[in-house]
C-alpha cells in the first residue's frame, strides 16, 4: 500500500511502498477511503506533541470499509464503513475509565500518534474504538466529524447552556460547532486571527451573530467562549470577554503558553478549563445528532501525495472549513 510516514519529527512527510498490514484479535483491517486533516496532525508532525511512535503513518479522521476482521471483532461485518477516530484504545480498568473518563486514561493510546493512522491504502484498528457513520455524509463529508466534529462538541457541551458564545479560532472544529449552537438557538461571536476575512465571510455565512479579531471586544459580554486556535494569549483576551460567571474552554491538546495576567480578569467566578482528547461516549452522542441537525461539513480535498502541502495550507489558514485527504480506489 502507499502511506505517507513521518520518518523524524519536523521533517515532512514521505510516500513509501509499504505491506498492508493484519488485522489481529479484537481489530478490524479498514480500507482507507477518505481521512480528515487535523490541527493535531500538526502538532505531531511539528514535533509539538511529543511522545509518536516512528516512523509513523499520521491521521485519525479515519473513513474507510472493512475488508477483514480479527477473532472477537464483534460488531461490525466485512464491507461495513466505518469511521476511525483520535482514541485508539485505553486500558478499562483504571478509575477514568471506570467512571467514563477514558479519555484520561494513562495507558491510552492515539491513532496516528501511538498507532498508524489514515494517511495509507489501509490501517487497523482496535473494532472497540470504531464507528458505523450515518448514511447522510459521504465518506469525504463524514470524515471531519471524526475530530473536529467529536472533541469539538466535547468542548461545545461545556458550553451548551451560554446564550452568547465566543469561538476563537473558525476552522474545522468550529464550522461544525456553530450549526450546533444555532440549533441550539445560541448567539455566536467568532474571533479570527486579524485580517483573515475569508474566515470572518465563513462565519458569517454560516450565520454568526458578530466577527472580528481576536484583539477586540465582543459587543456584549459572552456567556462562554471556546479556543480553538493553539495560542496561549487568547486565553486572558478571552477572559475579559466573558461575562461574570462565564467560562473559558480550551479545546486544543496544545497551546503556547499562556502570558500572565491581572486576577481582576479572573475574579468574579469565571473559570478556565480544558478538554482533552474524546470517548466513545461522545461519539455515540454527536454522529446522530449531527446527521438530525443536519450539520453539513465544508471540505477541501487533497490526494494523498499532497498531505504535506494540505498540513501547510492549514498551518498557514489558506482554507476555511476542514482539509481531507481523498484515497484512490484500488485498482
């Protein structure tokens, strides 16, 4: 099969001719049809986020057809699509997991971090951690719901009782979020990096109640506001946004750091948390709910040979929406 493996941390990407691999017990060998392009891909390619497995094949918006199954792939029938997502495995036995927490757990693992992910003709992965995909969404628009889509709504559901609610940062994640919100009847303030107007007629099209840049103040103070965007001085900009009592997200697994600020910023019960990682849980809950909205999911598609210019293109905002990789059929 043709994947695309990073070699070494911060180098780009490389085609290479490799064996497919063997579905084991418990896991489903998928033929890759479509995978999402995500801000976390950066990270890991980046070097950013730490700990990959090497060499590795990246990309955990997983959407592909299972061409055989393991011994106690219970579940799932051979031809079925499936999606794949971020979490890859966890321990179940641990008191996160326990208690529904598996995406802390220790011993958990990452698709395309610590596993080979869906830059490739084919992956396996664990049938515990795989989905059945509504029918709506063809395998490039379901993609983005994987990541984008499912830790996206995780912070959203932080947030779901705010009248009024700030999204820094308008990519993938948040053009899922806003159709939520709006279904929700939620007001959306969309924050952008200063200039970039095509992100800003993107909200605004998908009905954003006011856009501007991230250095400005919002009309009105915001109930709530999630931070899409990796940049640690968003985090005090969003806390003089929010009202008293309002609550401050941030939904991505790597962040600069965040500069110092006055408590006044602070003081009158806002708080700040994070959201890591997704479980299972949350997929079950938001794959139906977005089909029932319908979310619609804008993507921009590239071939696999194109993954490096499709990861600088996002690091450099040069689309609006989710970037996907489209596999060839096999011959």
């Amino acid at each position: 099969m043709r994947a695309m493996l990073l070699e070494q941390s911060g180098q780009p990407l490389q085609l290479r001719e490799l064996p497919v691999p063997r579905a084991n017990e418990g896991e489903l060998l998928i033929r890759v049809t479509a995978c999402g392009i995500c801000r976390t891909d950066l990270h890991v390619v980046d070097g950013e986020l730490t700990q990959p497995k090497l060499p590795l094949i990246p990309g955990h918006q997983v959407v592909g057809y299972i061409e055989s199954a393991g011994a106690g792939a219970d579940g799932f029938k051979v031809g079925e699509r499936v999606g794949v997502p971020w979490l890859g495995g966890s321990c179940g036995k641990c008191g996160f997991c326990r208690s529904g927490k598996e995406n802390l757990c220790d011993q958990a693992v990452y698709t395309g971090y610590q596993k080979d992910g869906g830059f490739a003709g084919y992956l396996v992965a664990d049938a515990r951690y795989c989905f059945h995909l509504p029918d709506d969404y063809s395998d490039l628009q379901a993609a983005p719901l994987l990541c984008a889509g499912l830790i996206g709504y995780r912070a959203y559901r932080l947030a779901a009782d705010a009248g009024r609610l700030g999204i820094y940062g308008f990519g993938a994640a948040a053009h899922i979020l806003i159709q939520v919100a709006h279904h929700n009847g939620q007001q959306v303030y969309v924050f952008t990096r200063e200039g970039d107007t095509d992100a800003q007629q993107f909200a605004e099209q998908l009905g954003a109640r006011w856009v501007g840049s991230s250095n400005e103040r919002p009309p009105q103070p915001l109930d709530a506001a999630i931070i899409f965007a990796p940049a640690g001085e968003l985090v005090p900009a969003a806390l003089r946004a929010v009202d008293k009592g309002g609550r401050v997200i941030c939904a991505g697994i790597h962040m600069s750091d965040i500069p110092s600020f006055p408590y006044a910023d602070l003081w009158g019960e806002r708080s700040i948390c994070s959201v890591a990682n997704l479980t299972r849980a949350d997929a079950e809950e938001f794959l139906p709910l977005a089909a029932a909205i319908p979310v619609r999911t804008e993507v921009h598609c590239y071939s696999l040979e194109q993954v490096n210019e499709a990861l600088d293109d996002l690091r450099n905002g040069r689309f609006a929406g989710a970037a996907v990789i489209r596999m060839e059929a096999p011959p």
